[in-house]
C-alpha cells in the first residue's frame, strides 16, 4: 500500500482519475454532491457500462434531500445502468474511492468547493479488498458499512440474461427498482413522471401483471410507454417513462420505432416513435 498527501488542484485532479480509472465499482461519499463538469466528463466515461456499480451516499438536510444532491446532479445519475443512491443525515466524513485507489479527503464532492475552497485530502493507492489489513482497507470497509445502513432513495440495475449453460452472460434494458425521489423533489421539476417503485416489479426483477397488460384501453389520465409498456401519465409530448427516457437520450432519436401504443398500450410492432408515439 502506498499514501500520499495531496491538496488543492492535485486532490481534484485525483478524484477525476479514480473516477475515470474505475472498472468494477465508484463509491463516492459525500455531505454534499452537485458534481464539476470535469467529474460530469469522468463520469460518462462509464455511461454504458452495465459492469461498473455507481454507489452515491449524500448527507444533511434528512427533510429536504435536494439541498444535498442537486437536481441536475440526480437527473445525470439516472442515466446510469447501475446506480444506487443513498442518504444518511448524520454523514459528515467525505470518502472517495475505487477498486484501486481511495481518498480521504476533507472536499465535499461540489463544484464550489472545488474551485474555490482550501481543501487537502489522503490518497491510497492497493489493491482494495485484497492482501493483509491496511489502513485504506479499514476505511473502505467502515464506509461500506455506513452506506450499507443509509437509507436507500434510488436504485437502478442493468438485467442479465445468461446463454449457453450461463457461460456468456448479456445485459437486456436496465429497470428502476426503487424510486422515492418525488419524496424530496418537487414533481414538477421532472420532465417525466417518476419510474415505477420496486412495489410495481416481481423479485426476479420483472414487471407485474399491472404492467404488462399492454392490451386494455387508456382511461383518463393513464397512457403507456411506448418502449417499456409501463403505466404512465398519458401525455403524448411525453410518451416515455423516465426509465426508458434516459435511455432514449444517449442518442435522442424521435424517429427510432418503439413498441407500444402511448394510448392504448398494444403492441405497435415498430409503427410508433417518440414523434408518432400514438397508432392511427
């Protein structure tokens, strides 16, 4: 194990790297989280990547969350295949850390702060998880715990779909498991309703029969996403549930054919888009 004292613009620049570096796993444990466009550009070097978990624990404000993790920050975080998003009101240590490399650092994880404060932070560069017990491992392994115990607000995971006697494994379209962000944002600063909560899925992780009933009318106010199938606000501006709306944004195309009628729910076999979204 090695450890180094960093500060100023090198703990910046380290947290970039640990971050641009992961592979398996990104945990990042901060108070307060409204991310620095250069953690922005680090971050979508893993906007696809079904095998990277993002682990975000914030902390403060137990009664209004948004005043700890910013609104653009969640609405980025959703795009994630693999993200997870936890509170924990007494939290006030910071905590940056990957597979290989962890900081312990006094910078919460802010644009301000990091343009403008005095901050200095510990760099740990092993192997984590591995080898004797060392002073980073013991770190990791408390703010493991302490994530482990926080309260869970959002959770998004990619689903596996194994073949040849489970030897090649593959990723079909991510599901939101747990969703209670209108809890602490207000609604209408979403562009789309909220996902279905972990109560609207089976635990094998797929959807229940309220959901995949694709061939009963609209009624009212209910409409249909036009990927997924799910129950949602009928609004043919927005036909998309925010699950499959941050998907549809990695390439925004209103002419790419869906599966289901935002009206009625029936299987359009490809006759509907985010522009079309309603059969003739």
């Amino acid at each position: 194990m090695s450890s180094k004292f960093i500060q100023g613009e090198e703990l910046n620049m380290e947290v970039i790297s640990l971050i641009r570096d992961a592979r398996k796993i990104i945990l990042l444990v901060s108070p307060f989280i409204k991310f620095h466009p250069r953690v922005v550009d680090a971050l979508k070097t893993h906007a696809t990547r079904n095998d990277l978990k993002l682990r975000i624990l914030c902390g403060k404000n137990d009664d209004q969350i948004s005043k700890s993790l910013s609104y653009e920050t969640v609405r980025f975080l959703q795009g994630f295949p693999d993200v997870e998003i936890r509170h924990e009101s007494r939290l006030h240590a910071k905590f940056y850390a990957s597979e290989n490399a962890s900081i312990l650092t006094s910078m919460n994880l802010y644009e301000y702060s990091m343009n403008h404060n005095i901050e200095a932070g510990v760099l740990f560069k092993p192997k984590l998880l591995l080898g004797n017990s060392t002073t980073d491992q013991h770190a990791y392994g408390y703010f493991e715990q302490v994530y482990t115990d926080a309260d869970l607000i959002y959770k998004r995971e990619p689903q596996v779909v194994t073949s040849f006697g489970g030897l090649r494994k593959k990723y079909s379209e991510p599901l939101v498991t747990h969703d209670e962000l209108d809890k602490y944002y207000q609604k209408d600063d979403w562009p789309y309703q909220a996902a279905p909560a972990a109560s609207n899925y089976s635990s094998s992780g797929g959807r229940n029969r309220t959901y995949s009933n694709h061939t009963r009318g609209g009624n009212g106010d209910e409409g249909y996403c036009i990927r997924t199938g799910a129950v949602i606000t009928f609004n043919p501006r927005r036909p998309l549930s925010s699950d499959a709306y941050y998907t549809w944004l990695q390439f925004q195309n209103e002419d790419y054919p869906e599966r289901y009628c935002h009206r009625t729910g029936r299987e359009s076999h490809g006759r509907t888009s985010y522009r079309h979204p309603i059969l003739d």
